[in-house]
C-alpha cells in the first residue's frame, strides 16, 4: 500500500514539475531579478551599481508627494472603469444569454472580436474620434456647440479602457448565467415577485462568482495598462505604467523604473485580495455557507 502510494506521489510530481518549472523561470524568476534591481544603487553618471544596495528608490517612492498623485489617479481610474464595466456588462451578458440561436453565436462573436484588434489600433481610433478636430466635436460644432477637450484627458482614458477590457466582464458573467437554474427564475415570478427581486434575490448571487472574476480581471489589466493611457493621456496625464516606461527609457534609471512596478505589483495584489474576501465573505453569507 504505502509503495503504491510512493509511486502515485512521484508520478503527480513527475506530471507536475515541467509546469512547475516552467512557472518558475517565466514568472518567479523575472520577479526575483526586478525585485533585486529595485534596490540596486543607481548613479546618472555611473549608471546600475549591482553589487552596492540601497532602499533610497522605495524611500522615494513613499514620501514624494509626485508619485502620491500618480498612483493615486491610476487605481481611481480603475475602480471607475470596473465599475462602469460592471454597470455595461452584467445587462449585456443577462440580454447575451437570452438570446436564441443564431443571434447569441453572432453578438458573443462581436463582443470578443474587438480582442483580435490590437490595443493600439483601437487607441489610435479612440484618438481620432476624440481628438480636437475629431467625430465627436465635430457632431458639437454641427450643433451648434463649442468643441470640447476631450483627448489627453482622464474621460479619454476611461473611455478607452472601458471599450478594451468590457469583454473581460462580459464572458465571465455569462459563463456564470450558463449554469443558472432558469426553473427557480420563472417559479419567483410566478408567485408575484418582480423582475428586480428575481434579479436581486436569484440571479445577482448565482452570478457572483463571474462578476468577482470580472471585476478582478479588468481592475488589474487596467491598474497595469500602458498603451491606452499613454496614448489617450498624453504626456500629462501619467499613469503608473508610463511612469515606469519613462524611469526605464527617458530617464535611464531602471532600478527606480523596477521599484515603482513591484510597488504596483504589491498595491494590486493587496487591493485584489482583499476585494475578494470581501466580496466571497458576503456571498458565502447570502448563500447561508
């Protein structure tokens, strides 16, 4: 018995270790080697000092008023960007799965077909649609308007980000509407409940999962996003992402370029982390687990 049991432990480990291995060079090791450069001495006529360390660029990090304000707009640019994705996509994912063939195969098709553009592609869009001479303040001006700054502004990020990761709150919500008990649905509305109890009561807490995936997904894409910001913002309006780009290409300093992105890395994690206790915690509770 214990024999068979040896051999079952060393085939899993035999199964597992590439994957492990691989996770490990990929991943873990690229963040090892960023997280020691963030403490390298770093001199503008010398350059990275490798075998002298120093905390200096996290020191920084934490009492430059700068990068208070820069972090700051980027993690409340992205709670308002999950948020409208919520707002947008759990409607669209509800009408998404009601739909009957072959309209669901058509419009599932067109909510992911803006994945196969590039990020870049759709930004430069965004710009010309935005833009002082663009669609938009054109249609003001044919109105009878005056026409707005609209690019190199947060509405122009936002925006831009909402179109880019509204997918990623789209199919999560709907693969959690696949699995839902459309009997218990019908059995509420059949004894007087209205359509905003059976959502709120039935479907919303079903659903949690896909939405807390969701939710995740698009407030750490967008935390870490670089070409929509950079792009639609402008040189002003930095986001951590192009403060990072500008510390590694513009200012040459990548130990602080290197400290800024593990500062981020630690800030997302604990905010993710802790959305999601919070958010399980009261789904566990509504469910009586």
């Amino acid at each position: 018995m214990s024999g068979s049991l040896f051999t079952d432990v060393r085939r899993g480990y035999s199964l597992t270790g590439p994957a492990v291995l691989l996770f490990a060079v990929l991943m873990v090791l690229p963040l090892l080697l960023t997280l020691v450069l963030s403490v390298n001495v770093f001199d503008y006529t010398t350059g990275i000092k490798g075998d002298q360390y120093t905390a200096e660029h996290y020191t920084s990090l934490f009492t430059d008023p700068f990068f208070y304000e820069i972090f700051l707009r980027t993690f409340w640019i992205s709670a308002l960007v999950t948020a409208l994705c919520v707002l947008i996509g759990v409607p669209e994912a509800l009408v998404l799965s009601r739909m009957k063939a072959p309209w669901r195969s058509i419009f599932l098709v067109l909510v992911l077909t803006p994945l196969l553009i590039s990020v870049v592609v759709r930004a430069f869009g965004w710009s010309l649609l935005l833009g002082n001479e663009g669609v938009v303040n054109q249609a003001i001006v044919a109105l009878g308007g005056r026409p707005l700054k609209l690019l190199y502004t947060p509405f122009a990020v936002i925006i831009g980000l909402v179109h880019v990761m509204l997918p990623f709150m789209i199919i999560p919500v709907w693969t959690s509407l696949q699995k839902l008990d459309a009997t218990a649905e019908h059995a509420a509305l059949s004894l007087g409940a209205s359509h905003w109890t059976v959502f709120s009561r039935i479907i919303l807490p079903q659903i949690m999962p896909g939405v807390l995936s969701g939710t995740l997904i698009v407030f750490g894409l967008s935390a870490s996003s670089f070409a929509i910001p950079g792009l639609l913002g402008g040189r002003r309006l930095k986001m951590v992402a192009t403060l990072i780009y500008d510390q590694y290409l513009a200012e040459l300093n990548w130990p602080m370029g290197a400290a800024i992105a593990v500062t981020l890395l630690l800030i997302n994690l604990v905010v993710m982390l802790s959305w999601n206790r919070l958010v399980e915690r009261r789904y566990n509770r509504r469910l009586g687990v």
